[in-house]
C-alpha cells in the first residue's frame, strides 16, 4: 500500500448549522476572552488552558497553528455559528500518522453552547473531510472521567476501544484515558443509514 500523500484540509468546512474556519488572528481577543471566561471548567482537562494568560498568549498560539498548517502537522479550526458568525470554540487534527492513515480529533466549546449538538456536527463535518483526504481511520480520546467529552464519540458512532492507563496529567494528576475509533468503511456506512433516515422522514 502505498504511504498517503500529505495534504491539508480545506480552510472552510461548513455543515447544516456552522463553520469550521481556519483560525484569524484578529479572533485572538475574542478566543482568549472565551477561554479566561471558561477558565475554571476548561482546565480540569485541557493543559494548554493554564498557560493563555493574555491576548498575547492566544496569539502566539494562532501563529503556531498557521505554522503547523504549513507544515502539514495539526490542522486547528474555529467552530463559528451560521446564524450570527459566534465563535463557539475550537476542533482540530493532530496525531497525524499519514503513513498509518491515521489521525486524531481534539476539541472544547464555550458553556454557552454545551449540550445542543454543536460539537458532534462539528466531529462529523471534520471526520468526513479527513476520511475524503484518505484516512482510514480517525480516533477520539478523553480523560475516563469526562463523560460529556466521551458522549461526543458515542453519539457520532464512534467504537470505545479500550482504557489507556496513566497516560496524561490533568490538574497535576494522572489521569486513564478512553480511546475511540471510527474506520472509514464505518464511516461510509453510518453515513448511508444516516441519508436513508433523513429520506424516510422527508418522504
Ligand atoms: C467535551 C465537550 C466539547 C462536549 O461538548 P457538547 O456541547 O456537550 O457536545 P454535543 O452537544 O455535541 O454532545 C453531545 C451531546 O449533545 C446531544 N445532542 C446531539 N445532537 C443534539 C442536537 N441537535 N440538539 C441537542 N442536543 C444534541 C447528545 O445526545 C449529547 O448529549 P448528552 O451529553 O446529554 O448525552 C464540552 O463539554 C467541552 O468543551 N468541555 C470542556 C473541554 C473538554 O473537556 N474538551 C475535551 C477534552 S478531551
């Protein structure tokens, strides 16, 4: 089998309520600004949050996800709602292993936003652009106590695959982690069911 071919998504994913926009860094004020409001929820699992204390912060952090976009190494995205353009939060591809064909989603959404679904059409719009670029398969992972992280998988039909013990620190602590799996042909086969339904309630 040939290795897969290096290449980036594209900059500008939409789906049926928002898009997933290749960050600007003139969103640096309004992402840090969501961030130090999440501040106290957000920390409990993601180690990054500890360490954006200004504007300043969340702008390097947009430099260097350009520089890693350039580079073919992590490809971060703004979730911004259609409706009124909200930034809601961030997705983003690391992971990448393009000789195994395999990448991993990471993802966090302001409170405001929490629980309608945005996150899960945000997985499922990124997904399909990965699998189209040749992945076969992508993978979820959270912390064994972030339940609403691991219903984002469950409810995109992703497969639990196991517990990887201490295999990261949150708050200072070792924390196990759950692993999800998705494969392309289960992709493409949740994605036909998924047309069949929306063409049976249509009809
Ligand atoms: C983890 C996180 C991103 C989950 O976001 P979320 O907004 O709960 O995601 P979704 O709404 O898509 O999650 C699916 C939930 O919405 C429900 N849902 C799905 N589609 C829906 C819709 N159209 N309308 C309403 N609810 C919907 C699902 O059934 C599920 O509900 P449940 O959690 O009550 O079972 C969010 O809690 C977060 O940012 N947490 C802090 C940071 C973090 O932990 N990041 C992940 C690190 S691994």
């Amino acid at each position: 089998m040939k290795p897969l071919k290096p290449k980036a998504p594209p900059a500008l994913i939409e789906s049926e309520r928002i898009f997933l926009r290749k960050h600007d860094i003139k969103q640096a004020k309004t992402m840090f600004d969501c961030v130090n409001r999440d501040r106290k929820r957000l920390e409990k699992f993601l180690p990054w949050v500890g360490r954006t204390k200004t504007v300043g912060d969340e702008a390097d952090f947009i430099k260097t996800t350009h520089q890693w976009w350039k580079e073919l190494k992590h490809f971060d995205f703004s979730i911004v709602r259609k409706s009124d353009n909200a930034y809601m939060g961030n997705i983003g591809i690391h992971s990448i292993k393009w000789e195994r064909y395999s990448c991993e989603i990471g993802y966090w959404i302001t409170s405001d936003f929490e629980g309608q679904g945005y996150m899960s059409e945000a997985v499922r719009a990124l997904e399909s652009e990965m699998f189209k670029l040749g992945f076969n398969r992508v993978q979820i992972c959270c912390s064994t106590v972030n339940a609403r992280s691991a219903n984002v998988p469950r409810a995109c039909g992703y497969k639990f695959e196991g517990t990887i013990r201490q295999d990261g620190v949150d708050l200072g602590k070792f924390r196990d982690t759950l692993v999800f799996g998705k494969l392309k042909k289960e992709w493409k086969a949740l994605k036909s069911q998924r047309k069949l339904r929306i063409g049976a309630r249509s009809a």
